[in-house]
C-alpha cells in the first residue's frame, strides 16, 4: 500500500494541466511529459481525475464507460504507458472512482430507460411521480429537483445533474460491477482511489419526503448522506477487492461528518484509511452551501482554528485519517479565501502551506498550487461548469435573487475558477498548449509560471520543495502528536507535532494584521523553515502579516548541534 502517511499527493485535473496534440484539451501524454518536474517538486503520488469516456456533462464526472478513456486524453495505451512512467519514477497513482452514479448516456442505464423490463432498472432509482410533481422534495446538489422526468408518469433520481443518474447500491449486482471496474484497473498496476460523493451511496429506505411540512424543494442532508450501510459497503469494498490488492481507499464525502470521517477510516472498521472533509473550503458558506450569500462568505481567524482543532483532535481520539487540502477542482484556489493576494501574496501563500504541511494527515497539492495560481473571473458567458449555471438560475427561479446578482454570486464561487490551465512558462497561451485552451487562460500567467518560478530561489515553488523535504525529515510532521497552544488567541495559530523523539513549534499568523503573541510556556529551539526574516524563538513572539514560523524545540546544550543539522530547511 501506498505510505499515505508519509506521502505528498499532488491532484491533477486533467483537461487544465498539459496539452500535447495541440487540441487546447489537457490529456495523457501531456501529464507524462510533466512527470519528471513532479518528481523534482518532491511527489509520491497522484491523484488523477476522472479519464474515462464521458459526454462531459460535469466533465468526467458523468461517465459513459468505466472501461474506456476519454478520446480527448488519449488512449488506454497511453494510459497504460503512464502508469509504467510513474513506476519508474518511484510514484504511485489514485485514480478517480465516481460510483454515486453513471451518466444517463452509460449502457446500463440507457438499456434501462428503453426497456421497463431491463435488468438494469434496478441499477437506478425509477419511481412514479406523484400529482403531476417528482415523487419527493429533494433538492438537487445542484440546484432544482433531484428528479428528472422519465415520461409523463415516471422519474428516474438524479442528485447533481440530470445527466447523472444515481446508482442503487442496495443491488449487490450494482456493487459487483463497481467492484468491477475497480479490480480492472488494480490489475494494472493503480494503487488506490479516491472515491467521489462516496457518502452518497445509501439513501434512505422509501425515498421519502424531506421536511413535507414546508414548501419547496427541500435538502436531504441525512436522508441522502452518510447512511449506516455506507459503513458497511465500504467494509465490503475493502474485504472483496482493497485488502486484495493492498490499495489505498480514501473517501470524498458531502458534508461529512467528523464521527462518520473517524468511522469510515478507522483501521477497526476494516474500511478505508483516508477521507477529506470540507469544513475548511465552507468556512462563510450559509445553510445553502457556497450559493447562500447572505453570510458574504465572512468567517473570522478563531473559526479557523476551531475547524483546524475539531479535526486535529479527533483523529487522535478516534483514531481515524484526514487527507489535509486548501485547494482542489471543486473549490476556488484558497489564497482568494484565506489569504491576501493584493498586499501579501507571497507571504500569505508560504504561510498556508507551511499550515497545510505541518498538520496531522496527508498534504494534498492542487495543480498550480505550488506556484501560485490565482483565480480568474470568469464572465457569465465563459464559464463551462453546470453546477455553476444551474444554480444561479436556480437562485433566480426558487429564491427570486435577481439574475444580474445571481450571475454575480456564481461568478464568485464557479468551480471554473480555479479549473484554468496550469500556466507552465510566459510564452504563447502559458506553455499550456499552442493553441487557444478550452477554457480562458488566466493572464497574470506572464508573472505567474512554473518556469519563473523554478529559477527564482525565493518563489512558493521552491518554499513548497522545502517544506516537502522538511516533511519527510521529520517523523514528528508525519505521524506526531498536534498539540495546539494559545488556543484564544485571535490571529494566531500555535501549535506542537510531537513524539518521542522531538518537539516542534509552528506559528502561523493567519491575518492581514502584526500580532504579537506570549507564548503559553518558556521554549527554547532552532527556525527550521520561515516565510519571512529568520527569528530568534522568545517568550513573547511579534509576528507580521502572515509570517509563519517551524522550529524545533531544542534543550540549550543540543542547540548547536540541530542548528547544523537545520540550516538546509532555511529560506
């Protein structure tokens, strides 16, 4: 099995990270000519987004055929020869496994849908309408009716697009298919998966009404996410084919719980060993997730901390796993949200991912993270992503938000955002292709590059390499015990990753404002890494706008020795 704990995983989404054929589409060959500046950058694993055939509804997310790759990457030959590159570079690979549903354009569920008598109607949810309306209040994740219309009587459930239709998991033949395809491409040599919207796999018995008393489409939340048998598909996923193949099973779930996270990745519950949660991306999000502005998107620092501390914490005490992220395919790119690119863009940068390095759980990179990349904003007519289009419509329709200010509360949260290409070098459309990319291209890619970045010994590119190998030199960073200290302090974050054989001190400030902070106890230690002018650890600690400090916690007369040690990690 992948060491997941003592591994860095960089996401690649790939329509947006290298094109090769000059089509302006992302594809295979181009993530293979890539490999090598991953391997420099300090990856052990990838974690690939879906490139299996699909009509591209929810781009990849909607697949047609799990056994295919998608034409516009490539091959299953390329595919094939990627998965031999990575091996020679001594790096593993998780693949996308989207097994909430299939897109209505899937064999199954076209075979279902022109014949009743199908064997494959049981893979899906078809169910009589009820009055001339869906047969209940769902509210889809992306915004209307969880139901698409069938004929005039008859619904078939479908809890993000139209076009993705989900799949009935209470059918052990549906489990066994997914089963499947997961054993096809384990054969080949992948390593894992990361399973999307996997937490939506046990609806409630019935499919009943959510909250009938009100008016409207309603959300499902527990009658749609984190049912008991979840727990128990997964311990069957991992007995038939994860434990066969000592693969890594790392779940993405909607609004995960943190009890139902420890849960599922518990080594008792013989599931899987690694889930993500969201309880960082939605900090200012209101009760409709990132469409609801009523709240503006505000959150202060200490619900920061507090979301850091809750997650910290239970993993220790119920021994479960988090992969730790900032940025991924399906949020904005976090230096927009929790940063300040205007005044301190590379200090709020460092800053966070020295955060994002030093917690307990496996770091994940987003493309273009390591060099920068902001979010571009898109305008109305650009963007690509149906969540986006569909719920500003949404809005306009069900919550009577005028459609000029809809239009701009999807402009600020569309996925399409942070789904721009990687901007390689400052030549022609960034080094990305050499023909107009598929989506628009983000122009500060002329100051903003990989290349420029590489050669510039002070770049984030270089301050992640450092904080990758800072990573892997320190056990206390990998498995340590996270220990937080001035919890109250309202811009600071402090905390210790401890073992036996060493302590070490991170500081971050997460604000736009110095702040000084009086440490809870006398430490004496050597700065191992910083993202601003290298400082003596006192009592009390003056920190500018996102300074971020690591030290390791020394005794006077071993001062000298780790200082030696130490000097490599400065900046």
């Amino acid at each position: 099995m992948i060491d997941f704990k003592h591994s860095v995983i960089y996401q690649i989404w790939p329509r947006s990270f290298k094109d090769s054929n000059n089509d302006g589409i992302g594809d295979i060959q181009g993530i293979i000519s890539k490999l090598d500046y991953l391997k420099e950058l300090g990856i052990d694993c990838i974690w690939l987004s879906p490139i299996y055939a699909s009509p591209n509804d929810d781009y990849g997310y909607d697949i047609s055929d799990y056994y295919a790759i998608a034409p516009e990457y490539g091959t299953m030959n390329d595919f094939d020869q990627l998965l031999f590159e990575l091996k020679k570079r001594g790096m593993s690979i998780l693949m996308d496994l989207v097994a909430n549903h299939t897109s209505t354009k899937h064999a199954w569920f076209i075979d279902a849908y022109n014949n009743p008598d199908s064997e494959y109607r049981d893979f899906y949810f078809f169910k009589e309408g009820k009055n001339g309306n869906p047969p209940n209040n769902w509210l889809s994740f992306f915004g209307g009716s969880s139901w698409t219309k069938e004929n005039e009587h008859s619904y078939y459930l479908t809890s993000f697009a139209p076009t993705q239709a989900d799949l009935n998991w209470k059918n052990p033949q549906v489990r066994q298919e997914i089963y499947n395809v997961m054993e096809f491409y384990l054969k080949k040599g992948v390593d894992g998966f990361r399973m999307d919207v996997i937490n939506c796999i046990d609806k409630k018995d019935g499919l009943p009404d959510k909250n009938p008393e009100k008016k409207g489409y309603q959300f499902p939340d527990d009658y749609l996410l984190n049912g008991p048998l979840v727990h128990t598909y997964l311990k069957e996923m991992n007995e038939k084919v994860l434990s066969k193949y000592d693969a890594l099973g790392l779940a993405e779930g909607c609004l995960v719980t943190l009890d139902d996270a420890m849960k599922y990745t518990n080594p008792d519950s013989k599931g899987i060993q690694m889930t993500f949660h969201f309880d960082i991306s939605m900090l200012g999000y209101g009760s409709l997730g990132k469409y609801d502005f009523r709240k503006f998107y505000r959150f202060t620092t200490s619900e920061f901390k507090e979301v850091t501390r809750k997650w910290q914490n239970a993993m220790q005490e119920k021994n479960g796993y988090v992969g730790n992220f900032l940025s991924n395919h399906d949020n904005k790119r976090h230096l927009e949200r929790f940063g300040n690119i205007e005044l301190y863009y590379l200090e709020s940068a460092k800053a966070l991912a020295l955060y994002n390095f030093t917690l307990y759980g496996t770091p994940f990179i987003y493309q273009g993270e390591e060099i920068g990349m902001t979010n571009l904003k898109l305008d109305y007519s650009e963007w690509k992503d149906y969540e986006a289009i569909n719920s500003v419509q949404a809005m306009h329709d069900m919550l009577h938000v005028p459609l000029s200010i809809a239009k701009k509360i999807g402009a600020y949260v569309t996925r399409d955002n942070a789904r721009t290409p990687v901007q390689w070098s400052n030549e022609n459309y960034a080094g990305f292709s050499s023909v107009t990319p598929w989506i628009k291209l983000n122009p500060n890619y002329i100051h903003i590059n990989a290349h420029d970045s590489m050669i510039d010994p002070q770049s984030i590119y270089h301050f992640y390499k450092k904080l990758i190998v800072l990573r892997k030199s320190h056990e206390a960073l990998c498995t340590g015990k996270f220990i937080e200290l001035n919890k109250d302090h309202k811009s600071i974050l402090c905390f210790k990753r401890i073992n036996d054989e060493e302590e070490l001190l991170i500081l971050i400030n997460l604000t736009k404002q110095a702040a000084d902070i009086t440490l809870d106890e006398k430490l004496d230690g050597i700065e191992l890494l910083h993202n601003g002018l290298d400082k003596e650890l006192r009592r009390v600690m003056k920190l500018a706008p996102y300074e971020a400090h690591i030290y390791q916690l020394t005794k006077k007369e071993e001062k000298v020795k780790v200082s030696l040690h130490s000097s490599k990690y400065r900046v």
